[in-house]
C-alpha cells in the first residue's frame, strides 16, 4: 500500500530546505491529492508526481532517494 501523497509532499517540505523553484508548484499539488489516481485541477496525480520528480533533481540526500524511489514506484 502506497503512502498518501500529501503525506509525502510534507516530509518533503521537512527535509528540502529550498525547494527548487520549478519543483515547489507540483509539490504544491501534491499537499491535494492522495493517490496518483487523484486529479489537482486539470492534471492527473501521475504527471503531478513525474513532474516533480523531474525537477527535484537538486534535492540531495538518503531522504530525497528514498522518497524519489517511492515515487517512481507510484508513476508505475
């Protein structure tokens, strides 16, 4: 069972101290949805989660892979 995505996206705000600019709006996003199956405004969870994933790439740490591999295994 996958964990709720707004459950994720505040772990995230507490490890990533400054959000990479482009990565903070699908984050934003996902602080709505629980599923990736769940819809923000016109934008399905999936492409939210990919996104983000897209451009979290600054976002260092055992933290940031752990979750990021979380992730990825959601968008599956």
């Amino acid at each position: 069972m996958n964990r709720p995505l707004n459950v994720i996206a505040r772990e995230i705000r507490a490890d990533w101290k400054k959000v990479n600019f482009a990565a903070k709006p699908y984050l934003d996003a996902m602080d709505w949805l629980e599923s990736v199956n769940d819809s923000y405004y016109c934008e399905n969870g999936r492409s939210i989660v990919l996104y983000f994933l897209a451009n979290a790439g600054t976002w260092k740490g055992e933290t940031a892979k752990r979750i990021k591999a979380e992730l990825k295994a959601m968008t599956k």
